[in-house]
C-alpha cells in the first residue's frame, strides 16, 4: 500500500488542481463526505448524538466545515468551533463555512477554549494537517487536551501534531481513535509514535488522478500481507535440501555463542536447505552441541574465542558451496576480526546480509560499501545506523526518514534499519513494516531476522524481497507471541518455531 511524504501529498493536490483541473472545493467538498460518512458509521447505534468539530484556518479546517455541512444534512447535531475570526476564512474554507453559516450550524469564532466545555459523543479533528512541524502553540494545547478526553476523535487527514515525515508527535498532540487520511496515508502515520497517535486509519479516495508514480521522492509503502502472498508460494514437491539455498554463517565469540545459534537456527526454520556456521576453535564443542541441524567448520583461534584475519582462507574454501553468506551477529569488537570482515566482504562473490558487530569496519568508510562485488544488505539498528552516518542518535531519531535518504543516495545495497516499525529502502523505492511490537525488543531479536533474511535470499528472492518478507514475518510472528505469551515474556529463541508457522499461512 503506497504512502505518500508531506511534499509528495502537496504535490499531489497541486497537479490535480493545476494539471488536471479538479478544484480545490470539489477535493474539499469529497473529503468533507468521506469524514461525515465514517462518523455516520462510527456513531451507529448512538441515540441522537452531539458532534463537536474543532476548525482552524487552513484547508484542514475546511475539510472540517465541509464535513459539518453534510453531517448537518444527514440529520446530525453539530457545533464547530472555529479558531480564527469569521473574516479569516478564507479560499475553499469559505465555500463550506458560508454552507454551514446557511444551514444555521453553531459557530463559535475564538482562539480560546469555552469556560464551560459541552460533552459530545464524537468530536473531529480538523486543527492542522501535514505541515505541521515543531511544537503545538500554547493556545492550541487546551483545544488538543479537549480532544484527548473521554469521547471519540476522528482526525482529518492526520492528527494535529503529528509530523506527517517523520512520525514524530508534539506535546499535547491529537490521539485519535480514527483517522480519515485524504488519498494516501502519510508516512509520519506509519511509523511511532505517529502511528498510535493516528488509531484506526481509513485511506479514502477523494478524486485525486492516478498520478501517484509520478511524483517526485521516494515511493514509500507499507507491507501488508497481500505483498507476503505474492512473495512467498508453496514449495515445489520436487525440491531438496542442496535446492532449497544454502547458507553461510559468520557469527559468535566468547560469551555470544547464543547469536551463531539464533541466527543458523532461524535461516533453517525459514526454509533454508542447508545451513553451515563457522565457529572459533575453542568454542567449536558449544556450536556443535546447540546448532544440531546445521554443520559447523571449525576456525583455528589459538584459544582466544573469536575469529580472526588468518581465518580467511578457511572461510573463502567454503564460499563456492554458498548461495548467500551472513557476516556479523555476535563477532565482538575485535580489531583482528574487523579486519577480517573487512577484507571477506571486498572478496566474496555471493550475497551477503551484513548485520550487527559486521557493520564495524564501515563505520567511517563508508566507501567500503562500494568495495562488495555482489549484491547485499545491512541491518543496523538505531545506535549503528547512526554511527554508519556519522550522526548523533538524536538526530537520526529526530528526522529518520531524512537520515535514511541522505544514506542510500551513495548507497548500493539493500537497508533494513530496525526501527520502530522496521523500514527497507533501496534504490528509489522504500517500505514500512505493519507488524512487530515492543516485545521484539529483547537480546538476540536481531540475529534470527538476520537469519531469515539470509535463508529467503539463498531460497532465490532478490536483496529486497528477502529484506521485505523478513522484516514482515519476523514482526507478525512476534505478535503472535505477544498474543501467547506477553511481550514482555517472549525471548527470542520463542520466534525460531513461531516463524514457521507464520509461513505455513502462505504455503497452501
């Protein structure tokens, strides 16, 4: 499902205005009617219900106006609130204010709050829409705590105070419970907190051309399951495991042993065929015991517990036998194990998924990226992203999808950043996760999506589908877990027999 940034929404409203002559009123008066025939919805069953809509200056409010004229018309008990003076309305607005002033609908025009606040069963919020950026003003943060109270709030297009970029939310913003977004949704609504903020979001086609592909800036989008259905397909009954992709592991030392296991484990559970998992001399017994379906190549470490750069000719023997090589969970920050990361990924021929303490010989090279042959992908979180970029935490936080874009501008490869939700973007095009919760936010998480994604991309999906179906299923089997168990109480070793059954949805 394709979601549009603030610039590209602008975008899209001037060209059907300009290019392909809808007026701004006939785009206003259709989103007036799809918010009025939600509430019409959401207010069923209700005995004669009060609706109050909170209008301000801009088209936002407008959409606000128009849905109050028409909720009047279907027999509805309206009151809008207008924050401006009776002159200030102005374009478009005026259109569906003069409507509502001609259907006798109380108006009250001020800036503050009603001393004695009436209860309405539903209120909308039409305030301000995707420009907002910043903090809320102090003379809007009374009407916002008003719409946060005990009734229901459906917010026009998106909440007010929610940045339509980056997700990000102001103090005091709206928290509603549906969002009737105009077209397309907006990316600051796909990713937290914006996305709680936004409830229950309903798209809705108000005339807008189907120009969507042409606008300029990233095609962003959100995974849904229709895209796992047209990705993931039954196996074929003549398949065997030297077919089925064979995998490669580079992972583990003293003391993270567990991340080689999560990670070969999780490869084979989604569907690998073969999976073997180099492992440091001394620790060699450990691997052998916890990775019992998988094979295991010993790496001489004279006893010190990680890999080291006079392991590379043992790992490159075994790289023709691969279809896709992991490279990072659980390596440690070894200065002779960088090096050795360093040097396999400028020399191996096959996909790599790059995840974790693999990430440390780019931190400051990024350069290094146009060393690797073949195709790849990288999974940072939040603290490696930003030591990737050379940005603090807080700024990548403040402002991701900026972060992002300025990264894959000179990027060429594949970026699954582990956020909240989880994003992938390559080339031109980029998505959103809908599944995951907070409980995947435990030690080891990270190492069995590594694996996932390593086992789909050897099972012969491109660096970008591999990416995209593992985030999903990842995030969906995590919140099958936090269904059974908790989130809190779901460890990651719990998601390595959840996956499967998650994939057993899109075997039939």
């Amino acid at each position: 499902m394709r979601i549009l940034t603030r610039e590209q929404a602008r975008s899209l409203d001037t060209l059907a205005m300009n290019v392909h002559g809808i007026s701004g009123e006939t785009l206003m008066g259709n989103a007036g009617d799809k918010i009025a025939t939600r509430v019409q919805s959401t207010l069923e069953g209700f005995h004669l219900p009060k609706i109050g809509i909170i209008c301000g200056k801009g088209n936002n409010g407008g959409d606000g106006f128009a849905a109050g004229h028409l909720l009047h018309e279907r027999g509805f008990n309206v009151t809008i609130y207008a924050l401006m003076t009776k002159n200030d309305v102005i374009g478009d607005s005026l259109v569906y204010h003069d409507k509502c002033v001609g259907d006798d609908i109380p108006i009250l025009y001020s800036t503050a709050l009603p001393k004695i606040l009436p209860k309405f069963d539903l209120m909308i919020d039409a305030i301000l829409g995707i420009g907002f950026t910043g903090e809320l003003k102090n003379e809007l943060l009374l009407w916002t705590a008003w719409l946060n109270e005990d009734q229901i709030t459906v917010s026009a297009d998106i909440p007010t105070g929610v940045n339509a970029n980056t997700g990000h939310v102001a103090t005091g913003a709206v928290c509603a419970n549906e969002t009737i977004t105009m077209g397309f949704e907006k990316l600051g609504m796909a990713l937290e907190p914006g996305k709680s903020h936004s409830g229950s979001i309903h798209q809705e086609d108000i005339g807008f051309p189907n120009i969507i592909d042409d606008l300029e800036g990233r095609k962003w989008s959100v995974i849904q399951d229709d895209d796992m259905q047209s990705i993931l397909h039954p196996l074929k009954k003549t398949t065997h495991k030297h077919v089925q992709g064979k995998v490669l592991v580079l992972a583990g030392s003293t003391g993270m042993t567990g991340a080689a296991y999560l990670t070969s484990m999780a490869a084979l559970r989604s569907g690998a065929g073969l999976v073997i998992t180099f492992a440091p001399e001394s620790l060699h017994p450990v691997y052998e015991r916890k990775i019992t379906e998988g094979m295991t190549v010993p790496c001489g470490d004279d006893g010190k517990g990680y890999f080291t750069l006079s392991n590379y000719d043992t790992i490159m023997k075994k790289i023709a036998w691969c279809d896709t090589m992991v490279i990072g969970p659980g390596l440690g920050s070894h200065d002779d194990t960088a090096l050795l990361v360093e040097k396999l990924v400028q020399h191996v021929n096959k996909p790599l998924v790059i995840d974790a303490d693999g990430l440390r010989p780019f931190y400051g090279n990024e350069a290094l990226f146009n060393s690797i042959k073949g195709n790849f992908i990288i999974t940072p979180h939040l603290g490696e992203f930003s030591r990737l970029t050379g940005e603090s935490v807080e700024n990548v936080r403040t402002d991701y999808p900026k972060a992002i874009e300025s990264f894959i501008s000179d990027f060429n490869g594949v970026l699954l950043a582990k956020y909240s939700p989880s994003l992938v973007a390559w080339e031109s095009k980029g998505c959103v996760n809908s599944t995951g919760n907070p409980g995947l936010a435990t030690a080891g998480s990270g190492d069995v999506l590594t694996g996932m994604v390593a086992s789909f991309i050897a099972q012969g999906m491109s660096t970008a589908d591999a990416a995209k179906t593992g985030m999903y299923i990842h995030g969906k089997a995590g919140d099958q877990l936090a269904n059974a168990i908790s989130q809190r109480g779901m460890i990651a070793s719990d998601l390595l027999t959840q996956i499967g059954k998650v994939i057993s949805d899109y075997e039939s």
